[in-house]
C-alpha cells in the first residue's frame, strides 16, 4: 500500500490546490490590484508546489499533518488575496480543498487508465492530460460557483458559523472516507487494489462535490424566497400606507363639503364671542387636515400628504416639483412602491442629520427627451457605501434590510425603466428614467 501512495504525483495536488483557490479568488472582492494579486498567487503556488514536493517521499504517519499544513496555506492564500469576512474565507477553503481533492484523484485516475495500463511511460503526455483535465474541470467548476454567488451579496450575508461548520464537517467527512484505503486497506470500505483505490477516491470526491453545490444552491433558494417574503410584505405596507392617506384626503373632502353648511351657521350665529370661537375652532380643524397637494395624480398626492406630514414630525423639510399626470399610466401599486419606499428611505437616513437645517430632501418628476425622470435628493452627511447598484446596508440585521430599493428597481424595470443611485457632496440621489412611450 505504500507504493500507491508514493505514485500518487504530489506536484499534481499542489497545482489543484492551488487552481481551486484562485477560482474563489476571482470570484469575490480583492484586497490588491491585479499585479499584487498576480504574485501572490505565484509565491503560493511556488509554496504549495515545495511544500508538497519535498514531502512526497515522507513516512505514511507524517501524511495527515501534511496535508493539513497545505489546507492552512490555502486558507492563508485566501485570506491575504479577498477582502471578505472570516466566515467566508474559511467556507471557500474547505470548499477549494475539495474540489482540489476531486481534481487530482479525477486526472490521476484517467492518467491510470490512458498510460499506466498501457505501459506508457510519457511525460508529455502526464502533462497533456493534467493541462486538459485540470482545465476542463476547474473551469467548470468556476462557472458553476460564479452562477451559485451571482447573488453573492446576499449568500455572503447568509453563511454564518453554522453554515461554516456544516460545510468543513462535510470536506472533513468526504476526504477522510475518500482516503482510507491509504490508511486502512483491509477493510469492506476499501481497497487494496491500486486502480480500485483511485477509483474509490475519485467516486468519494465527486459525491462531495455534488453535496456541497446542493448545499450552496439550497442556501441561494432560501434566499430567494426570504427576499421574495421580504418584497411582498414591502409592497403590502407601502399599500397600506396609500390606503391610508386615500382615507385621510377622503375625510378631508367630507370636511371641505361641510364647510358650507358651517358657514351658513356662523352667519346666523349673533354671538360675536361664541361666532369667534367657532371660527378659531374651524380654523385648527381646517390647519390639521389641508391638502394642498394637486399634482395631477391622485396616488402620488396621497403619498406625498402623508410623507409631508411624516416629515414635519421629524422637522424635516420636504418639498417638490412634480408634475404627476406623467404618471397616470403606472399602476397604483408601482407608484406606491417607487415613491413610498423612495420617501420613507429619504426621511429615514434625514432624520440622523443633527443640525436640523441639514435635514432636507426634494422629489421632482419632470419630463425631458421622450423619458419621465424621477429623482429624489436627500442631505446626507455620512457617505452610504454603495454596493452593485444598491447601498450596503450598516444594520445589524442585515438579511432583512435593502429591499426597499430593490422593490423599485422591480417597479421600474416593469416600464423598461432604469434606476441610479450615487451619493456626492452630502448628497444622496435616486434617478429613475422611464421611456414616455410606455403610455
């Protein structure tokens, strides 16, 4: 059994590991430009390739430890190319660590069956087939996890210890079973065959590999319907807020058509302290429950009143220039998700500014070039980090914020819209363009 482990080519685990990681190295964020990534990753792999290579003839017992040393270089390659979080790090090196262990056991095992059962001793040809198959097979595997972190925002969000956990006991699990025929060979689990054992290696790998992407695509479907909940119960609200101001501007028009009849009894009132009374009354009345707002779109008016007056309780000041018949093709609902999350953003973020003159924002909905643009600025002192088109939220419960904006870029996409955001010179700004054609 010992000559098994000796053939198995070390220098082709070390170009595996070192392929696997510079898969999620392109995938997320960099701490360096390109050329600074580019020899690190050289000095890992030149590393990688020493510390494997120099080792290939060592004692059966000093194997594990080896390979665990090469496990931490990987995470250290990792950790010093991707500015992500811990969490991350560590659930991308045991993921790469699997994935390397399929590699070289999948292109050792072709090789096996190509050359060695053949007697054809080639060094060419070693190279061809680690060139092709390790080409064929990480490729695949970065397009693969490129398609699982198209949401990457949101996944990276979502992995927590748990998760993190979940995935080292499965490399733990899969690489101690996908090995044990080194260890023990006499057992109903293993081999003592040396094709059996690398066939054995490659099945166990593979499987582990098929678990861990079921795995990372379950935790993507989970995010979706989470944002999926989070998208329905944003519009619900932003719906009933419009309810509700269509109620408010409802009353106020049962209190604007009682006006007459108060007023024929204030001319028969011949009490002039009682008449003053009455007025003074009608006036708070009349002060508490005006609508000013006419900006040809009942929707928006009622959306406007009611932030209006959210705003005054927050001192803020809100004003507008909007000509609203531009937008009495969109539906109810897409107006009350584009303006009401749009606001409540807007007001929310104001609220924090401590010098109440600061606290400012304007909305105008003007047309220009055959497009309705919508922008709503808001005084921002603090710059939002903006991440993908949305802003990176700085809550603590970060799975359950953002989607506000995502809800408008939904609404508006309906239109064949487009949505911007950009912050600059304290200020924050959301621009909508929607093609006028869509009327």
């Amino acid at each position: 059994m010992e000559l098994v482990y000796q053939d198995i080519p070390r220098i082709h685990t070390a170009l595996a590991e070192w392929g696997s990681c510079v898969i999620f190295i392109l995938i997320f964020n960099k701490k360096h430009n390109k050329f600074i990534t580019s020899l690190i990753a050289l000095a890992f792999l030149a590393f990688q390739c020493l510390l494997l290579g120099l080792t290939g003839n060592a004692p059966i017992f000093l194997w594990l430890p080896i390979m665990i040393l090469a496990a931490v270089s990987m995470f250290l390659f990792l950790k010093v190319c991707c500015n992500e979080e811990l969490n991350l790090i560590v659930y991308c090196t045991a993921a790469a660590f699997l994935i390397s262990e399929f590699t070289a056991s999948f292109e050792w095992l072709l090789y096996y069956y190509i050359a060695y059962l053949r007697g054809i001793d080639s060094q060419l040809l070693k190279i061809i087939i680690v060139a092709v198959v390790y080409s064929i097979v990480l490729f695949s595997t970065f397009k693969l996890e490129k398609s699982v972190f198209k949401r990457k925002t949101e996944l990276l969000k979502s992995i927590s210890k748990k998760e993190t956990i979940s995935v080292l006991l499965l490399v733990l699990v899969v690489f101690a079973f996908s090995n044990l025929s080194f260890i023990f060979p006499n057992t109903p689990f293993t081999s003592t065959f040396f094709y059996e054992v690398f066939k054995l290696r490659t099945l166990i790998d593979f499987t582990g590999m098929i678990l861990l992407i079921a795995f990372q695509l379950h935790m993507n479907e989970t995010i979706a319907l989470t944002e999926l909940n989070a998208l329905s119960a944003t519009l619900r609200n932003q719906y009933s807020q419009y309810m509700q101001y269509q109620k408010r501007i409802e009353m106020m028009s049962i209190i604007y058509h009682d006006l007459k009849h108060q007023i024929m009894g204030l001319r028969a009132e011949e009490d002039e302290k009682k008449r003053a009374m009455w007025l003074d009354n009608l006036e708070n009345e009349i002060e508490k429950s005006k609508c000013l707002i006419a900006t040809g779109n009942k929707v928006l008016d009622a959306i406007l009143d009611g932030k209006i007056l959210e705003a005054d309780k927050h001192n803020i000041k809100l004003t507008y220039v909007v000509d609203g018949k531009l937008l009495n093709f969109m539906h109810v609902m897409d107006i009350c998700t584009i303006f009401g999350n749009a606001l409540d953003n807007a007001i929310e973020a104001t609220v924090l500014e401590e010098d109440p003159s600061n606290r400012l924002i304007h909305v105008t909905v003007t047309s220009k070039n055959d497009f309705i643009f919508i922008q709503i600025d808001n005084y921002c002192s603090s710059q939002p980090q903006i991440v993908n088109g949305l802003i990176d939220t700085t809550k603590n419960d970060r799975m359950y914020h953002g989607y506000g904006l995502k809800s408008i870029k939904f609404a508006v996409e309906k239109y064949k819209g487009v949505m911007r955001i950009s912050s600059n010179n304290n200020w924050f700004t959301l621009v909508i363009m929607i093609p006028i054609q869509n009327k």
